[in-house]
C-alpha cells in the first residue's frame, strides 16, 4: 500500500522496522522495542493479531473489518482494550525507567484497594471448574469488600491484571 497515510501512535513507532531512522539505535530505543514487543506478546492471540495489522502493518479499521468479518465497532473495542492492557504491562517499566507515574484514574474497586496485590492472587488463582461463592467470602471477611456479582471480578481480572484471563 503505497503513499498509504498513517497515525503514527506510540505502539506503532515502536514497533515499525526503520522508525528511529538510518543511523544504529540507542540502547534505550532497543530496550524499548524489546519490552513493548513483550508486553503484545501477553496479549491474546486475537489482540495479537490486531496489533500486528492495526498498528505493526498500518492497515484500517475499515481493512480489518473486511478481513476478519467482524463489526467496526467491535473492532474499536479491540483497540481500546489492547491499549489499556499495554498501558497496564508496560506502566511499571515506565515508572522505573524513565519517573513516570500514571496516576490510578480507575473506579474499579479492587485497582483502588491498599490490599489489591493478594486479591488479584486470590482472584487469578481461581480454578475454572470453582465457583466465585468462596472468593466473596474471602474478600469480604479479610479486606472488607462486598462484592456479589462475578461480573466485577471478571471485568477486574480481563481489563486490570496481567493475566487478563478469567474462568467461567
């Protein structure tokens, strides 16, 4: 696709072969091409598959739409949900390596308890074949928190932990 115009965004920056010009790159550019090619390596194999065409290959929603047979919109929510996942796997690199501290804007009430680090290990530790009966439980009584519907652990463990898998 010749003389095809780009957004360049970040995920595709670094990404693409050449961006950082002719001349050698840095060990901080490598080190970040290093890292963000981890961080969609986490990704599912679907939202691996739309980076590598969304943002590595520069192709449209409009392309990806026809190509893969599904909705544009639900195309978009791809992209939202694999930028925020990204922002997630990568933001602790940032904030260590270059200062940078994004602030917790979410209104999850797991992301925003002093506790959540051995939550989410309860939560990811989650067989598929358990039910979520023994985990509100288990949060209620040692962190206080009432949750009653698997709705909110799920959204928690797809869109804020690493793992972003769930057992249903």
């Amino acid at each position: 696709m010749p003389g095809k115009l780009v957004y360049l965004d970040w995920i595709y920056e670094v990404a693409r072969k050449g961006v950082f010009g002719p001349h050698e790159k840095s060990d901080v550019q490598k080190e970040i091409i290093g890292r963000v090619r981890d961080a969609v390596d986490k990704l599912s194999p679907v939202e691996r598959e739309f980076v590598q065409m969304y943002w590595f290959e520069g192709r449209s929603l409009k392309e990806l739409s026809e190509l893969l047979g599904k909705r544009l919109h639900n195309l978009d929510g791809i992209n939202r949900r694999v930028l925020r996942k990204l922002k997630r796997i990568l933001s602790e690199y940032v904030a260590v390596r270059f200062g940078i501290i994004e602030p917790n804007n979410s209104d999850c009430i797991i992301c925003n308890h002093p506790d959540r680090r051995e939550i989410d290990r309860l939560l990811i530790a989650k067989k598929p074949d358990e039910t979520y009966r023994p985990i509100y439980r288990q949060l209620r009584s040692r962190f206080g928190l009432r949750i009653s519907t698997p709705q909110i652990l799920i959204r928690h463990i797809k869109y804020h932990t690493n793992s972003g898998e769930y057992h249903e």
